[in-house]
C-alpha cells in the first residue's frame, strides 16, 4: 500500500509538472527566439564571402559557423549580475501616445543614464566592430591590435540581436506600459500581454497556419518575397540617409509609428485579439523581420566587407 501510495503521488506530480510547464507563459522581454532566428536567418545569405570570414572568426566554437545559433544570446545573459547592465539595451521608451521617437529625449535607462537604449547600443557595437581585423597568421604573436580593448565576440552578438529588437515594433513602445507589457489581453482563449503577442504569438500562429508549423518554411517564404516581390524597397531598407553604417534612429522611428498604427490601436486592456487582429497585422510582422534581417546584412557587410561597400555606392 504504501509503495502504491508514493508511486500514485509520483503520477500525479509527474502530472502536474508536465502541465505546469506546458501552461508557463514564454518569457517576456524580446522578439522571441523564433523572431531572432528568422532575423538572422534571412541575414545570413546575404553575407558576402568576405564578411562571413569575419563574422566566422568572431563566432566561437559552439556556434558551428551559425550566426543564428546564438542570435539570442543577449537575452539568455541579460539575467545574470555581470550583464544586468545590458537589460536596456534591448528597448526604448518613448512618451506615452506621443508616437514618436527622439534619440536625446528617449535613449537612456531608467536612471537616466544616456545611450543605454536599444539605438544607442546599436551605435555603440557598431562603432566597437569598426575596429575589427581579420586574424593574420603573419603578424607577431604579441602586436595589440585597438581590436583587442572590446570583446568582438559580444559585440557581434549584441548587434545581430538588438537590430532584431529594435525592429519589434512595440520594442519603441509607451513608457507606461513598458512597451506593452503591462496591457494584458486574450490571445484567442489564453490570457498573456500585448508585447508578448508581437514578440512571439502571431510569429507562433504564422507557422501553425501557414507554414507546417516550420520556422524555416516561414523564413523561406519571407526570403521569396524580399527577392521577388520586395526588391525595390529591399534595397533601400539596407541604406543609412547619410551614409552611416547603420541607423538605428530609423528603424525606431519606424517601430514606434508600427506600434501605434497597429499594435496598439483596439488592443486596449482586457480586450480580445483573433483572426482580425491576427489577419490585418501578420504582414506587418513579416515586413519587419524583412527589414531587420536585411538591415543586419547590410551593417555587416559594411563593417567587413568595405569593398562590396564602397562598390555599392559607386553603383549609385
Ligand atoms: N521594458 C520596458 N519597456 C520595454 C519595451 N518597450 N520592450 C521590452 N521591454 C521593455
Ligand atoms: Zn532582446
Ligand atoms: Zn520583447
């Protein structure tokens, strides 16, 4: 009896853990790892053999020559002591309804420190990953390159994920409801937050409703359309008005102007979002990871590959 008793309460607790993590509500705070993923993955073969070299020298081992691989590594670290200080490089907060994003007023931390945002950490890691040189086995072992005072590693994979984020429209959200975060709704039957719904539910429907429920088919049809029917605009995505590296203030003034023409408009607290919502607002989803992942290309091969840069502008 007893045996039977301790066996019965294993069931149940089995049982329940089983439940409990299905039931857990994914993780707050980012794209979520299918939005970096994609972001990256449509990023990857637009690489140029130069500027995979590179970016191949900078990725560790365990990446296996996958920058996708670790494109959410800043969030998986962002929890721990040593990278607390990173948490608001993934976001901004702009003023509530204003609609619009000012780098002065809105890139700093909750302390009010400047340039701890998500634009200003884009500016910062691009200007660190300027100082990159490839390896070469000829120079002396002991030369200190300017390369060696910042960690590329990092640099590299604080970039490729936060010019993800920065493209999550309500990532450029309200100050108040912390981009969405605070604004609880349905998601068809389940209760989560509004920025949850934009970091990973509609990605999650996608593919459920579209694409076998594969990662790599969305991706795949996302890249068929930059080339076939987004080509035009797909190249200016890449481009910086004055000729920057990259952009950052761009791609948030775009978020925040999303945010409020989509994410926010009828999702007001407790309401209920389904197909409509869902329907008018997935291909503002797949037009985003578009851009972040054809924006993150064109930073790199800029940073790496100054040829196919320089030959990009004399083209123009
Ligand atoms: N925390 C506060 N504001 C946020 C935002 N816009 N996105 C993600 N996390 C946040
Ligand atoms: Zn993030
Ligand atoms: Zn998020």
């Amino acid at each position: 009896m007893a045996s039977d008793g301790s066996g019965l309460r294993r069931v149940l607790l089995l049982v329940c853990l089983v439940l409990c993590v299905a039931t857990l509500p994914r993780r707050a705070g980012a794209w979520g790892a299918d939005g970096h993923h994609a972001a990256c993955l449509i990023a990857e073969p637009l690489l140029t053999p130069t500027t995979w070299k590179a970016v191949n020298s900078l990725l560790p081992e365990r990446a296996n020559g996958s920058l996708a691989s670790l494109c959410t590594w800043a969030d998986d670290i962002k929890w721990m002591w040593k990278y607390h200080w990173t948490a608001p490089l993934h976001y901004i907060d702009t003023p509530d309804f204003l609609c619009r994003y000012d780098y002065d007023r809105d890139c700093h931390d909750q302390h009010g420190q400047k340039g701890f945002c998500a634009s200003g950490a884009i500016n910062n890691f691009t200007s660190q990953l300027t100082n990159y040189e490839l390896p070469k086995a000829s120079r002396p072992l002991l030369t200190k390159t300017r390369a060696s005072e910042y960690n590329l590693t990092e640099a590299l994979l604080f970039l490729a994920h936060i010019v993800g984020d920065i493209h999550q429209p309500l990532h450029v959200g309200f100050t108040s409801d912390a981009g969405g975060n605070t604004i609880t709704v349905h998601w068809y039957r389940r209760k989560t937050n509004l920025h949850h719904i934009w970091d990973t539910e509609m990605i999650v429907k996608a593919e459920d409703v579209y694409y076998n429920k594969s990662l790599s088919n969305m991706v795949d049809a996302i890249i068929l359309n930059i080339t076939n029917n987004w080509i035009g605009e797909a190249q200016l995505w890449g481009e910086c008005p004055k000729g920057e590296i990259a952009c950052p203030d761009t791609y948030a003034a775009e978020s925040i102007k999303l945010a409020c023409q989509y994410a926010y408009r009828n999702a007001t607290p407790g309401s209920t979002l389904a197909d409509e919502y869902f329907l008018s607002r997935l291909p503002i989803v797949e037009t985003r990871l578009a851009q972040a992942g054809v924006r993150l290309a064109a930073i790199l091969n800029r940073l790496f590959d100054t040829k196919s840069a320089s030959q990009r502008l004399a083209s123009h």
